[in-house]
C-alpha cells in the first residue's frame, strides 16, 4: 500500500507539472548548454548560464562536480535588502524541481516583505542523499551543503552566523533540511519541514521509489534496513534527534482529509502520524520546537503554500520580538561543551575535525566534548584535531583511556594552539580499511557496545593555570557523568508521549495558518 501511495504521489506531482507546461523534461533542462565540461574545467564548480526573470528572481544554470553534471538554482533577492542578508536554503519535494517554489508554491510572493534571500537549489527525485545511479555518484548533501554555499559566498553578501542560515523544505525536501541540520547544526539556526517524512525507517518503501526514480537500484539507497541499520540511522532526523537541541525547528502536516470530504489522502496521514512521533521524541529528549499538526490539509501545494506562509510570519514575529533565548551562545566556539551524533567516518563540528576507519558503517557518539578532553565511541581507529583553543607551543598532559588500555603522554600546541590525537577504539584489530562490500560480513561485535576513549588536556606548568583548571575540572566532571551506552535508540521503541518538567514545545493545530499561535 505504501509503495501504490508513493508512487501514485510521484506520478501526480510530475503530471500536474507536465500538463501546466511549466518545465521541460530533466534531459532537456541543460540541453541548451551544450556538453558537460571535462577535465580541468569539471573540477570545480561554475557558473555555465544565468537569467534575470524577475526583479527579485534569478536563474542560474551551475556545474557541480559533486554530481558531475549541470543542475538548475533559483535565487530570490531579499525582499528588504540590507548590507548582508540572511539566507534560506529551501527545498523542493520527489517529482518537482528548483523552480517549483516559485511556480507552484509562492515563493516570490510571500517573501516580498523578508530580508532573507531565498535559495532554492534542484535536488533531483528528492533523495537528499548520496546515491550511485550505475557508475556515477549523486552526491547530493555535497552539493547542497558545500557547493552552494560557495556559490552564494562568490556572488551576493550574505551573513553567515548560524542564526541567519534557515533550511526548510516540503515532503522529500523538509527531509533534507531537517537532516542537514541534524548533520551541521552548528551551521544552520531554524530548519522547518512541511509534510515531511522524519523517520526513513519506518518509511523504507517511499525511500526506495524516490531513489528508483532517479536510476539508482532498489535498496541501494541505504541499503537493507536490517543488515545496513546504521546507515538508515545516520540519515535519519529522528534518530539524529539529540543534534538539533538549540535550533528552532518547526514542522507541521496536514490530516490528510478536507472538511466536508470524503475522501482521505493516506500518504499525508502517515506523515502526520510520523510529525507527531517526531515531536515525542523531541519533547523526551527536552528540545523545544514547534509541532502544527493540521485538522485538515492534503499533500498538495495548497497546503505548503499556506505552510510556508505560516512558517514566515513565525519568523518575522521572532525578529520583532528578538527572542534571543531561543538563540544558542557562542561559548562553543570558546571551547564550551557539546555533543554530537553521527553516521560520517569524517566530519568537522564546531572547529573540531575527527577521522574514524572502521570496517562496518557505524553511528558513533562525539561527547563532552570541551577544552579539557571529550569521549568518542565506537569501533576502528581514530584520529581528532581540536580547534585553536590552547597556547601555541605549550605543552600539555594528554591522558587516553579506552578498551586498548591507559595512555599518558604531553604534547605541545601547534602554532594555530590545535592539539591532535590519534588511538583505537573497540575491536580495531587489523589494520583500518574502507567499508564496502568486501568487508559487510565483518561482525558489528563493539560498535552497538559501551566503547568510550577519554581524553584530558591540562596544562604542564602551574604558573597562571587558574584559567584552564576550572574548565579542566567542569570537563572531567562531565566526562566521568556521561550516559552508559553509546548506541542510538530504536525508534520502535523509544516512543514517548510523556512531557518531562521542564520541557519546552509549541504546537498548534489549527486548520488555517492566520490561527496557529506559540506559546
């Protein structure tokens, strides 16, 4: 039934586009470029066309060598310009295309009175994800967290705090934005999502059709739900949860049916059933966000134009408010503690760069992480660089501890005051190879285990040392408090609807937009 519904969905979404004659076909929409570049020229990306089509509106045609072609971006200028703009990266859903938010959805219409200026970038059949389509790889988060970033840093004046960076997207697209977030959420400050899916678990079959639709083989995505359940957590916003503590998130779905009707639109309620799953599972781990959970709405542009609509006026009313609780410090940046969860063998968050080889894809825990030490979990060997937050050429007392044994040695600051730290984590045997398929019948004996290095830094001399021996002690103390196990909770069965002390959550469920109020 899931499998009719996406498809039915998909097939409707492409009629509709079709039969308005608004866009050509995918292999036609850059047949007017000529060839794709080669060698030297498809190494980085570049502009290849661009087209003024209305005051505010631009089109671009770019080269991106993330997925090795051209692919479409529109852009809308901020509605109040200002010296440097705020930006929102939004996104378009399985069956449509970077000019849908204009054509269908509003886009230039409701943001007339923004600052923002709005990017919209193509996606392809809405995977949000890497996907390899025979011998080629679509790397869409590539592209659409490093490449256009890089376009709009070359080509307007943008403000870049993590506050001014908003992604936000329908269906497949809310996805994106709450994913992409989860992953960098020390680069975004607000992610929304209108009728999105938030847990490709429970949603394997929609996820499998979006990227069939795209050329790639069944299950190829993130492979089998049960052998490869690491990969289909580490792109799972719910599972990823914990990431986003901070941002102002907002998300909302309709009922799946209209007054007076009849008829029910069964993909919406599942993703309804799914928004309220999510917003549990938030509510449990005490993160404040806004659940709408509309009393009627189909999976249409009807709705998301009117979400969208809403979501603005959100915002608009935070920026008169100037509610800067809602707003993270920057005492990360100082070297104030945070966790992180992810699937990557390679990230950098908050200045800090971490490498992970391992031979099974994995979902590891980077904890209390702080000037005086952090805790890693997981299998493989590992290699982390802090960010500049100690004296350059100082030396310092490093401490390791982990399931290969106790480790003290000193090591001195490079000159940007950057420590770095290589050692083994659980079962890292052999020498450190790529996952694939070669290694897939390695057992996952460790990663679903407590596996924890423990890592302090404390300065060699004592003269002057009271400024670093109180964040030594708070680090330590957080360390020793940390949680029992590293793994990340089943969503089948971390289901709560319970709302602890203390917990923050706005929701609303109002049919129209004009009757949605936070608290």
């Amino acid at each position: 039934m899931i499998i009719a519904m996406g498809a039915r969905a998909i097939r409707t979404l492409t009629a509709a586009r079709s039969h308005r004659g608004r866009y050509p076909a995918r292999d036609q929409t850059t047949s007017f470029l000529g060839p794709e570049p080669r060698g030297k020229d498809a190494r980085t990306w570049h502009i290849r066309d661009i087209r003024k089509l209305s005051p505010r509106l631009r089109e671009f045609f770019l080269y991106s060598p993330a997925l090795g072609r051209t692919v479409g971006v529109r852009v809308l200028l901020p509605g109040i310009p200002a010296e440097v703009s705020p930006v929102i990266h939004l996104f378009h859903g399985g069956g449509d295309d970077f000019r849908s938010w204009t054509d269908f959805g509003s886009a230039e219409e409701l943001t007339l009175d923004s600052p923002y200026l709005v990017v919209m970038p193509d996606g392809g059949a809405g995977t949000y994800s890497r996907l390899a389509v025979g011998s080629e790889v679509h790397d869409w988060p590539r592209f659409h967290t490093e490449e256009i970033p890089a376009f709009l840093k070359a080509n307007f004046s943008v403000d870049w705090a993590p506050a001014s960076q908003l992604a936000a997207g329908l269906s497949m697209g809310g996805y994106g934005a709450m994913k992409y977030a989860a992953w960098h959420p020390d680069r975004y400050g607000s992610a929304a999502a209108f009728s999105s899916p938030l847990d490709p678990l429970s949603t394997v079959p929609a996820f499998d059709i979006i990227a069939m639709r795209e050329g790639a083989r069944s299950l190829s995505l993130f492979g089998d739900p049960a052998l490869d359940r690491s990969e289909w957590l580490a792109n799972s916003p719910y599972a990823l949860a914990e990431n986003l503590r901070g941002l102002d998130l907002w998300f909302s779905a309709g009922s799946g049916s209209l007054e007076g009707a009849k008829d029910r639109d069964l993909l919406e309620s599942m993703i309804s059933s799914q928004g309220e799953r999510f917003s549990a599972r938030l509510n449990s781990l005490g993160i404040r966000h806004s659940w709408f959970p509309r009393t009627s709405g189909l999976h249409n542009w009807t709705s998301w134009e009117r979400e969208l609509g809403a979501w603005l006026k959100t915002l608009a009313k935070r920026r008169n408010y100037a509610s800067s609780d809602r707003r993270r410090t920057d005492r990360v940046a100082d070297g104030g503690q945070f966790t992180f969860l992810t699937g990557h063998a390679l990230f950098d968050i908050h200045g800090w760069r971490v490498e992970i080889s391992r031979r099974r894809a994995q979902v590891v825990r980077f904890d209390a992480v702080s000037a005086a030490g952090f805790s890693l979990t997981g299998t493989g060997s590992f290699r982390v660089r802090t960010p500049g937050l100690f004296d350059p050429g100082r030396r310092y007392d490093i401490s390791v501890s982990g399931p290969s044994g106790d480790n003290a040695y000193q090591q001195k600051a490079d000159k940007k005051g950057r420590l770095t730290f290589t050692g083994r984590l659980a079962a890292a045997m052999h020498d450190p190879i790529i996952p694939g398929k070669r290694t897939a019948h390695f057992a996952t004996l460790g990663q679903d285990e407590v596996t924890t290095v423990r890592i302090a830094s404390a300065r060699v001399d004592t003269a002057g040392d009271r400024r670093h021996g109180a964040a030594a002690d708070d680090g330590a103390a957080a360390i020793d408090g940390e949680r029992s196990t590293a793994d990340v909770p089943d969503p089948s069965q971390t289901e709560t609807t319970d709302d602890p002390t203390g917990v923050y959550i706005e929701s609303g469920r109002e049919s129209t937009a004009a009757q949605s109020s936070e608290r």
